[in-house]
C-alpha cells in the first residue's frame, strides 16, 4: 500500500515497501484543517476503514521526547551573533 511518493531521497536512502499483512500505517490527520475532510476524505476511504487507536501510555513520554529532538534538530532556529 502506497500512500505517499517522495519525490527526491537524501543519499544512501530508498524506498521501502511492505505487504498490509506486514506493516501497519499510523497517519494522524486533522480532517477540519484546510477543509480536507472535505476534499479528500471520500478518495482516502478506499484504502479501508479508520480507526481510532491510542499509543501505549507507557512509551507516550519516550515518543513525546523522541519526536521533539526530532524537530528541534530539524527546525532549529540559528539565533545570529550579537
């Protein structure tokens, strides 16, 4: 199951598929953001039904903290030399 295409990989990096009986997506989406319920929400039903699923409370604080060194290292703002 393909959901999105990457246009460009850094190098050293490729694609990797998996049969739906092997993977599980995880895809977090705001349907009320620029109207995408809307928009899309009819063409990505036919990937299969959605669910509502919560992460484990106990890998919660290692997620949180994983995803913001994450975005800090990438979204780092260089303050200038005063």
């Amino acid at each position: 199951m393909w959901v999105h295409w990457v246009s460009l990989y850094f190098p050293g990096y490729d694609s990797v598929g998996a049969p739906p009986d092997k993977a599980i997506i995880r895809h977090y989406r705001d349907l009320v953001d620029d109207d995408w319920g809307k928009t899309w929400i009819h063409e990505v039903e036919g990937f299969g039904n959605f669910t509502m699923t919560d992460y484990p409370d106990n890998l919660m604080e290692k997620l949180f903290n994983n995803v913001k060194k994450r975005l800090d290292r990438v979204y780092r703002v260089l303050k200038p030399a005063i």
